[in-house]
C-alpha cells in the first residue's frame, strides 16, 4: 500500500531528538526552529518525558472514559494553576480540529443559535465531515448541525458589532496569535471590545489558543497580553510534546451533563502522562519566561535585517514577512544551513521553537540566517 500523497516532504528522515536539535539517518545535525508545526515544546526526548511516558507504558497503556482516571484529573488541577484558568473545567480530546469542534458545539447548546463569526486568514482545523474553506480561512464547524459561518477581516470591531447586534450569533472563534495565516496577532484594543461585545450579546467568545497557547507567547496563552477571559479555549500541539492530546477549557458558565460531549481515546493515560510531563517542565524550567526573553532577542535581531519587511509576533511564534515568496530563503537555510522553519503563506517565514530554546541556539540561527540573506539575490 502507498501513502496517499498529500503533504509535500523534504527528503530528509529524522531519526533523533534531543532539546532544540534533531539528527537524520546520517547523524547530521538541525537546529529545529519549527517544531513539527509548533508541536514540540519542551524540547525533543526530555529525559524527564521519557521517563514519565515510558513508566506508565510499563504499568497501563489505556483504558476507557468509563472509569476514573486519576491522571486526567491530576492534569486538570495543573493546567488550572498553570494558566490561571482554576475555576473552568477541562474537557480532554486528540486534537486542535477536535478541541474546536466541541468548543463550536458546546457554544450552540448553550444559546441554540448556530451563527458563527471568524476571521480572514484564519485556521481552526480540518475534519473530513466539517470543513469550510473561505478567504483563506478554514475553520471546522459542524456543518451537519447547521452552522454557518462568516468571516470578517482581523481587527474590523465594526463589523463583529454589526454582526451580533441581532443577537442571534452562535460563537465568535479566533486565534490568541494567527499561525497559519501569517503570524498575526490581534491588537489587545480589538481583543478587549471583542470580549465586551460577545458578553453584552450572549455570544460565546472561543479562544484557539491550539497553536498560540502553552506558553509560547510568553504568557500562558495569548490572549493574556489583552488581559481578557474568553468562554471557552482551546488547546493542542504543545500540550502533549508530540504525544496526540488537545483540550478545550470551559468557564463555569457551562453546565455539565452526563453524555454531552465525548470521545474514545481522548483523555488516555498515555496522553495525559504526557500532557503532565510537559507542565511540570515548563514549570520547573522557567520555559514561558524563556520563551519571552529569547523571543524578545530574536525579535530585536531579526527587525535590523533590511531583506524583512516586517517582524510579527510575540514570545518564541515569530513570522518574518518577505516583499517575494520564501521558499528559496527556507530551502537554502534547510539543507545548507541546516535550520528548520516553517512559512506561512508564501511569504512569510514562521518560527515556533521548542519553548527551551537558549540564547546560543538563536545566536547560531542568527549567524546562519543572516549568511543567507546576504547571499541571496532579491529582485
Ligand atoms: N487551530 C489552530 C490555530 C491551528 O494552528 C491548528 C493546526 O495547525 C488547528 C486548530 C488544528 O489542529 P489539529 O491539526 O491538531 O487538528
């Protein structure tokens, strides 16, 4: 049987990982500035990690939502603390698509309206049954449940409050920080009269935090820089460290009942072992205030290049947008440089780190991406 072809591969084989750094079959070096899609957080193969996941291999791999498992609610009670979120409650699944599909559906329980608003560039997920692409936008939303979604331009308050004045707006959805759509992050002044317009009109305010979150902004999530506390959040990719996890934070505004939501694996001992891993590092290491200071310093460095036309974002999710397409910039960093990055768009370079990233990890991308610049013809 072949691979059904849809993701365009470089033709490299990672064989191992260790911090900011992955080897291929060779044993050659990368420094890895992208993290499998934001993924990895704590780093690649933290002993710690390993040891946690590797114990719980040896002692039970999985058992249903049917019985209690302490580690779920042992996950709960950290991440709570970790985020500043004690009081919402944590509903555990396998992925960003999923987090914000039940995110959508809790929303539409709770007011019985079906309407949902989210932005231009946007990215919230594909599932195979629910997907809607518009404007460069793709969000999952029950479409068999009869959502129907419109997308406005990142910033526009007058058109979100245009649009929720009926009252009959299901959810507003976006990202703490855009990922896939350019590295975008909302003005806190947008973010602020987004929440007070949701709340004056009984819509639910979701926050993807899925790619934003974990601490790779510098804070808990994004939307912490603007001081707001939405309904509903979302998280995936770092939560785990590359184990499958994703989990949708829920205000105490939502009731629970028994067979609302739900999902066979989401929850698993395995994931949740990890999930726990991850907080106890970013906790013990200090991760969310490195990814602040070192983001900060890239930030400051990379904003003196003149071949950048601009330098966005915030802690370590950066995006370097370019006048022309990148892939020649990332193809040279990849295979003569050895450095992995990842784009958005055409023309925008994106960086998403392991949230350990030390300053001599980006004093050596600096030194790399610079000869690169240098040598490289610009029209
Ligand atoms: N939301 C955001 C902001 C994302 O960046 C992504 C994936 O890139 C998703 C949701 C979907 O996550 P997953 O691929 O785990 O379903």
């Amino acid at each position: 049987m072949n691979l059904f072809d849809v993701y365009p591969l470089f033709d490299i084989e990672i064989a191992k990982g260790i911090g900011c750094r992955t080897y291929d079959k060779q044993g050659i070096e990368y420094l890895d500035l992208y993290g499998g899609h934001a993924v990895i957080s704590i780093g690649h193969s933290h002993p710690y990690y390993v040891q946690k996941l590797t114990h719980q291999l040896e002692t039970l791999v999985f058992y249903s939502n049917s019985v209690i498992n302490k580690l779920q609610v042992e996950l709960a009670e950290k991440l709570g603390k970790a985020s500043g979120y004690e009081d919402y409650s944590l509903f555990l699944v396998n992925s960003g698509a999923e987090a914000n599909e039940n995110a959508l559906k809790l929303a539409s329980f709770k007011n019985g309206r079906s309407k949902v608003i989210a932005f231009n560039k946007s990215f919230h997920g594909r599932t195979s049954a629910a997907v809607r692409v518009t404007n460069n936008s793709s969000i999952v939303a029950p479409i068999n449940e009869g959502f129907e979604v419109d997308f406005f331009a990142l910033g526009d308050v007058d058109a979100v409050r245009k649009s929720l004045q009926n009252n009959d707006v299901c959810a507003v959805i976006i990202e703490g920080i855009q990922g896939v759509g350019g590295i975008r992050v909302p003005d806190v002044e947008f973010l602020q009269a987004l929440s007070d317009e949701c709340k004056a009109t009984g819509t639910i305010l979701i926050l993807d935090e899925v790619q934003s979150g974990y601490g790779r902004s510098g804070k808990f999530f994004a939307h912490q820089h603007a001081g707001i506390r939405p309904d509903i959040i979302t998280v995936a990719k770092g939560m785990g460290n590359g184990f499958p996890i994703g989990g949708v934070l829920i205000s105490p505004m939502f009731a629970a009942s028994h067979g609302l939501l739900g999902t066979t694996f989401g929850g698993s001992h395995l994931a949740c072992t990890a999930a726990i891993a991850v907080l106890d590092i970013i906790k013990v290491e200090h991760l969310m205030e490195n990814a602040e200071k070192i983001g900060k310093y890239l930030m400051e460095e990379l904003i003196k290049m003149p071949q950048i036309k601009e330098v966005r974002g915030l802690g370590l999710m950066i995006g370097m947008e370019f006048e022309q397409p990148v892939k020649e910039i990332r193809s040279r960093l990849l295979f003569e440089k050895k450095v992995f990055t990842g784009a958005s768009e055409t023309n925008t370079i994106r960086l998403l780190p392991p949230l350990c990233m030390s300053k001599n990890d980006a004093d050596i991308f600096l030194v790399r991406f610079r000869e690169v610049l240098q040598t490289t013809i610009f029209d």
